[in-house]
C-alpha cells in the first residue's frame, strides 16, 4: 500500500464512538472490531478525499508526539489490517463515489 494511498470506510460498515473508543461492525458478518482513540482518529478522517500521508500528518502527527515515518507505518498496517477485513477500501485516487455511513443509531 502507498502513503498516497486514499482510504475511505466500506458501505458494509456501521460504527460508533462509545467511551472514548470506536466500535466497527461489519455487516456482512457481525465481527465488531474495537479501535482505540489514535485509530478512531484515523477512521473518522477515511473519507476518501485526502491521502493517507495527508491525514497522518495533519491528523496524527499534529496530535500526538510522534514522528511522520513511525505514524505512517503504523496507519498503512493498521488500514491494510481493516481492509482485509472488508471494513476500508484503498484507491489510488479520490473517491467520487459514496462511502460507508460511519455509524449506527441504536
């Protein structure tokens, strides 16, 4: 996967913040996921409109005190971990299309 890689949430999603860390659900089987407060960070920017890179950095790096190269690594493992899981899609280019909702009422 490339750092210019855009990552944008799967129509066969449903999520929400709850205490401070985001539930994903996948429709297709039921799995929920739990992803911590950095990773949720990162969800909540997957609209496809922006390069991974771009996010991390004005995202993660403007955040937290890590480097751009460390957080990168660890977004593109954390991206490729949930897209094999159907729950993000990867482009190289923009997404003209629509993207997964983001969340779920009860």
């Amino acid at each position: 996967m490339s750092r210019n890689a855009y990552v944008s949430v799967s129509p066969d999603v449903a999520a929400r913040m709850i205490g401070g860390e985001m539930m994903v659900m996948s429709v297709r089987d039921s799995t929920l996921f739990v992803l911590n407060g950095t990773a949720a960070v990162l969800w909540e920017s997957f609209d496809g409109t922006a390069p991974l890179a771009q996010i991390v950095s004005r995202r993660i790096c403007a955040e937290y005190d890590i480097g751009e190269d460390e957080a990168i690594r660890d977004a593109e493992a954390l991206v490729a971990q949930l897209a094999s899981r159907g729950l993000l899609v990867i482009s190289e280019s923009p997404s003209a299309g629509e993207v997964g909702t983001n969340s779920w009422r009860p």
